[in-house]
C-alpha cells in the first residue's frame, strides 16, 4: 500500500469514504469503544475537533469490538450513544478489527508506519491513537492513556507547519 490516501473505508452510515477526502488536513485516527474506561476520552477528541477543525484537522473514529467486547453495539445505536452522551461531531466509521487476520487495511498501514512498544504491531487496547501529517505521514502512535487535551500542542505545531510553508 503506497499511501493513506489509498484506502477506502465505511462510514458509520455505511457509504464508502476514501480517505483521500482528508488529504492535506492533520488526522487523529483513534479506535473507540462505547463501554470501555476511556470512553470520556470522547468529550476530549469532540474538543479537539472543535478546537482545530476549522484550521485543517480531523478525528476519525473506528469503533473496535477487539478488547472486552465494548463496542457490542450495532453502527446506529454506537452513532447514537456518541452523540447523545458526548456531542460527537467528528467523523465515524464502521466498526473494525484492528489486530488479527482481519485487520482493517489502514491499521495494516497504520501499525506498519508506527510499531509500538520495542516494534510491536499490535494495538493493545481501544482508544489507541495515530497522528497523521498533511503529507499522510503517521508522525506518532500515542497511548490509550494519553489524553487528548495532551495532544493540543502537537496538533497546532503539525497546523502551523503547512501554514508556515504555503
């Protein structure tokens, strides 16, 4: 796979979205989970997305049945539970596997540009998170324990980057 601008996936909706719409934008890709302990992490990731949408950033949200089963939930009721109870506004896809023979293509490309841990592949829990340049560059792999309003800094830097260049 040449690039992260290749890959098609399925939005929550069910229509196919390449990822090629972001292209030029700073992506944060997170795999989520409804009733898992990092859920409030949503109110996070909606503040972020708030905070520099408008200057060329997205979230995009996989929900991910892989760690406890705490995503159960069909596409409609995990599009219903994000909104009602964190104001989720940013893009959401279909739910998908993010280890195993099944993996998605873009965590395939994803753990490949960033391997964990002394080089592991594998995600270890929902609510893992890949930082995406404007170029399609995954620039960090960040911990499900990192918050993110600790992420802030990174994005305005990877934002003032491409606006200090054009």
């Amino acid at each position: 796979m040449s690039s992260i601008y290749s890959i098609i996936c399925q939005s929550i909706t069910g229509n196919d979205q390449p990822l090629s719409t972001y292209k030029d934008k700073v992506l944060l890709i997170v795999n989520t989970a409804s009733k898992c302990g990092f859920t409030p992490q949503f109110h996070g990731l909606e503040a972020l997305y708030q905070q520099y949408q408008a200057q060329g950033f997205e979230v995009l949200g996989f929900p991910c049945n892989q760690f406890g089963s705490q995503d159960p939930g069909t596409h409609q009721e995990i599009q219903q539970f994000c909104q009602a109870n964190y104001g989720v506004s940013f893009p959401m896809f279909g739910k998908i596997e993010v280890n195993g023979p099944n993996t998605h293509p873009l965590y395939q490309h994803l753990k490949k540009q960033a391997p964990g841990l002394m080089g592991s592949e594998a995600i270890k829990w929902n609510f893992t998170k890949f930082l995406v340049d404007q170029s399609g560059n995954v620039r960090d792999r960040l911990a499900p324990t990192t918050k993110p309003e600790d992420i802030g800094p990174v994005i305005q830097k990877l934002l003032q980057t491409t606006s200090n260049q054009q």
